[in-house]
C-alpha cells in the first residue's frame, strides 16, 4: 500500500446496489462500494467489465437504474439542481483523452470553471491557471491551443483544469491509456503528488496494472458488473480468485457456453439443443 | 416457403417504418425540449449562478451574420436579377414588363430573401453547429462541462440561438434590400426607367407586412436550424464518421424543414 492514505469511517463515496441497465442490457448488476477520504482507489477490470459505466453513475453523468450512489454525503438521486451544481465545484475529471474545449487555448480551459462559478478577476485567474499548469509541469503552455499538445501534455492539462477548483474529489478515466511507459509513469507520480499536496481522494479507472499497482491504496475489480474483490494492492496480487488472476495474468478465460445461447447468437433465434458445452 | 419469405419480408418493412416513425417522433421531441431547455436558462440561468454570457452572443453573431454578409449578398442579388429576368421576359408576352417591380418586390421580400438566407445558414452555421457539438460529444467535452457544472445547453446552445435569432432576421433584411437594389439595376437598364422611379414603385408596392412576413419566416428559420443543428450534433455515434453523417443530416432536414415551413407559413398568412 502507499504511504499518505487517511483512511476515514466516513466513506465520501458510497455505493448502493448499484444497477445500470441500458434497455434490455445489464452493465451493472448491484455494486456495494465505499471510497474512504484521501485514498486513491483504482477501478480495474478488463473491457466490457462495466468499469466506465460505474465512473459515468458517481460523476453524477448518469442515472443510475437503481440503488444509492452517496457523494461527500449527498445523495445523488434526491439532489436538487442547485445541490447539483454545487457539489460539482467540488468535484474534479480528467477524461482520458484530456476532453478540452478545442476552441478554447490550454490557459482558457484551465479557467472556464473560474470564470463560470466565481467572480475572480481576469488577473487573479490567470495566475490561478498558471500556478496549476505549474503543477502538472506545463508551465508556459497557456497559450497553446489543444490540438498543438501532445497526448501526455493534453493528459496533465486535463489534471490542471480538473483541479482548479481545489476539488475534493478527483476522477481520472483511463489516464495511462495510449501513453508511453515513460509519460505514463510520470502521470502516475502526479497522481500521487497530487494526493500528497492537496489531500484530495482520488477514483482512477484503468485496466494498465503496472500503473493501478503504482498509484493505488486500495482496487476494485470489476467483472461483467459485478465487484470480483476489492482489497489493497497485495491483496489483489495474492487473491485466489481465478478470474481476478486470470486479468493480472493477462490470461483470456475459457468461456463456456451454453450451446442453446450460442446457437441463438448465432442464428437470431432461440433453438432447443441437449448437446455438449462447446 | 414463398408465401412466408414474403410476409416476413412485408413484416421486417413496416417493423422498420414503425421504428424510424418512433425515431423521427422521438427526435421531434428532443428538439422541442431543448428548445424549452433553452428558454429556462435563458431566464433562469441567473438565478443558478449560470446567466448566458454575452461575449458567446456576440462571438457566434460574428461567426453566423456578419461572415455571411458576402455571400448572402452575392446571392441575394443574383436572385434579385434572375426574378428581374424571369418576370421581364413573362410579362413582355402580355406587353405589361413595366409591371415587374410589383412581382420582384413581393416575391423577395415574402419569399426569396428569407428562404435563401435560410438556406444558406442551414449550410453555413446549421452544418458547422452539429459538427462543433458532434465533435464535442465524441472529445467528451460535453461530459467535461457537465461535470464541471457548467449546463451544456446553457453554454452551447443559447447563445447560438440567441445569434441565429438576431442574425438571420437581420440578413433577411439585407437580402431584402440587395436582392431589390440588384433587381432594381437590371430593370433599370432592362426597361430603360430611372433607379429613382423604380424604388417608388418598389415602395408603392409593398406594405411593412410584407417585409415583416419576410423577417417573421426568418426567425422561425433561425430556431429551425439551431435546434435541428444541436440535436443531430448532440446524438452523434460513432467517431469522426459519424460527425460527418450528423452534419449531413442536420443540412438535408434544416432545408427540409425550412422549404415545408416556408409552404406552410405562406399558406396561413395568405388565408384572409
């Protein structure tokens, strides 16, 4: 585990039965998770394992189907819009593409949200954006626009925009997705140090586990919607649980299929068959 | 064998026809709320701490008027003249060509004006609203302003509904005057009348409402586009392909949509 967590009885993020369906898709079937204050926990789980539909449910970008999802003690489901608004102010995201307005320069987008939500003037904002841009080590960039950065810088950009507000709660989706080992390494120490300066608690999803194992207190595992284990990095890397090894190792898993389903994946109709698994 | 293959074929079309008919309904209805979704930021975005800001009017009343000013004008004379033509070389077969300045000031300012304007910002800003927001969704950066609790529609869209408002009915206006003043020079020269007398007739000829007719058409244009150009941009799938297709389509149903509204307005208003 890594040093500089401050775990708390007082979950700030706590999930409920979570389920997320979209039409007859279940994405999630019922997750029961908290996130203490000051940790960084890692989401990890392989593709499709329903890992950025959870994020979208706690950013509040999503209603969830059912269940609970508590965010520094509010409830999202019963939230009013101005709630709403506020607790966002203390939320901040890094999307995995960095998602700055283009038609904004690096300095513009790291200000948009002091100059929607406070009163600050042109000055103050700017030396705000620069001290920030200092943080995540792009001083000088302001002026850039973002297609002029290159993935990492686009990355740590998103990192500064996200924490102008001196967030409580930071989100970072995917942040080591198409990064070299070396950039990617570099945004897993401004994770930490991000955790250490500002005490923020921090939720990255991820599937890259040399970086989950980096930066992480504590994991959760998802699988096909469903919460494989959460446990701290040692406890991940000793568990038993076949599937959870089978994603460290990198291993595909022998799938075995009911034939009746596989022929009706197959055909687009339901056949009745005694035959063996395949 | 036969007669099954074909009732599944009949069965998948109207299946296909009732899920495009639940389609075009729901998208109908995404206008219309955003639409609604706009007027309630518009006057109640100050009291959450989010008004429009002025500065996006006025960046997207540059982008969507004034840069059009060249080639509305372009066309707004060449329609001017052409009307000039058509109608001289119509009404010559009943020798009454010095009648024309009655055709060619009402045809463009209830008709042409406001349906080329249209038409034209349908390509020029319609297309460039649903790839700009198209874009945005496939970056996430829609996602990105939710979260920084900054209303999308607030930010995005009411300032260019506000623009278009402004701006269509304004160029409307001067495609009115070009569209005249063009059609006036080819007459005068045609027909061999002063541009003075000419603009008399032009004025004998029309009454305020026709031109508010004009301009009244051209705001219902203005609301078409925007919200046809958000709502395609808003649900664009699949990367920077489907951008391309939602900016297509957002062109093809604005024009539609403004040449059927056009058909309609001039229905009603001409029932008295």
């Amino acid at each position: 585990m890594n040093s500089g967590a401050n775990p708390s009885p007082q979950p700030v993020i706590k999930v409920r039965d979570l389920v997320k369906s979209y039409g007859p898709r279940t994405i999630l079937k019922g997750i029961d998770l908290d996130i203490f204050e000051g940790e960084i926990m890692v989401i990890m789980g392989g593709s499709g394992s329903g890992k950025s539909t959870f994020l979208r449910q706690i950013m509040a970008l999503e209603q969830p189907t059912s269940g609970i999802v508590e965010i520094l003690g509010q409830d999202l489901g019963s939230m009013t819009m101005g709630e709403m608004f506020d607790l966002r102010k203390r939320m901040g995201v890094a999307f995995q593409g960095g998602a700055l307005i283009s038609s904004m320069t690096v300095g513009e987008n790291i200000m948009l949200p002091l100059s929607e939500h406070t009163r600050l003037d042109a000055k103050t904002m700017e030396i705000m954006a620069r001290l920030k841009l200092e943080v995540v080590d792009l001083a000088g960039f302001e002026n850039l626009r973002p297609n002029e950065l290159s993935g990492g810088m686009l990355k740590r950009a998103a990192f500064a925009r996200a924490i102008i507000m001196d967030p409580k709660l930071l989100f970072c989706d995917e942040p080591s997705a198409g990064l070299d080992p070396v950039v990617s390494a570099g945004l897993d120490e401004l994770i930490l140090r991000l955790r250490e300066a500002m005490g923020i608690t921090i939720v990255v999803v991820t599937h890259e586990l040399d970086s989950a194992f980096r930066i992480a207190d504590r994991i959760t595992v998802l699988d096909r919607g469903n919460i494989l284990m959460t446990g701290t990095v040692e406890e991940v890397k000793n568990s038993t649980n076949e599937r959870v090894q089978n994603l460290l190792n990198r291993r595909t898993e022998e799938e075995i299929l009911d034939p009746a389903e596989y022929l009706a994946r197959l055909t687009g109709e339901r056949i009745e068959t005694d035959g063996p698994a395949i | 064998m036969h007669d099954e293959s074909k009732q599944g074929g009949i069965t998948h079309r109207l299946e296909s026809i009732g899920r495009n008919t639940v389609k075009g309904i729901e998208e109908v209805g995404y206008a219309g709320s955003l639409f609604g979704e706009s007027l309630f930021w518009l006057f109640a975005g100050p009291k959450y701490k989010q008004p429009v800001r002025i500065g996006s009017v006025f960046a997207q009343m540059m982008e969507v008027g004034v840069r059009a000013v060249p080639i509305v004008g372009v066309l707004a004379a060449t329609v001017g003249v052409m009307l000039a033509i058509q109608g001289i070389y119509t009404l010559r077969i009943f020798g009454a060509e010095t009648r024309v300045t009655l055709g060619i000031a009402l045809s463009i300012t209830r008709e042409f004006a406001s349906l080329i304007t249209g038409i034209l910002v349908a390509g020029r800003s319609g297309s460039a609203l649903a790839a700009r927001l198209g874009t945005m969704t496939i970056n996430q950066e829609i996602d990105a302003l939710k979260v920084m609790g900054i209303n999308p529609v607030r930010f995005l869209v009411v300032p260019s509904l506000i623009a278009m408002l402004i701006m269509v009915p304004a160029l409307t206006f001067f495609a009115d005057l070009t569209g005249l003043l063009a059609a006036g020079l080819y007459v005068s020269a045609d027909l061999d009348i002063s541009l003075a007398a000419y603009f008399d007739d032009v004025i004998e000829a029309l009454k305020v409402d026709d031109v508010m007719h004009g301009l009244a058409k051209s705001a219902i244009f203005a609301v078409l586009i925007t919200l046809i150009g958000v709502a395609n941009g808003a649900t664009v799938k699949g990367g920077a392909e489907g951008v391309g297709r939602v900016t297509t389509r957002a062109v093809v149903q604005s024009i539609a949509a403004i040449i059927v509204t056009d058909m309609i307005f001039a229905f009603i208003t001409t029932r008295h």
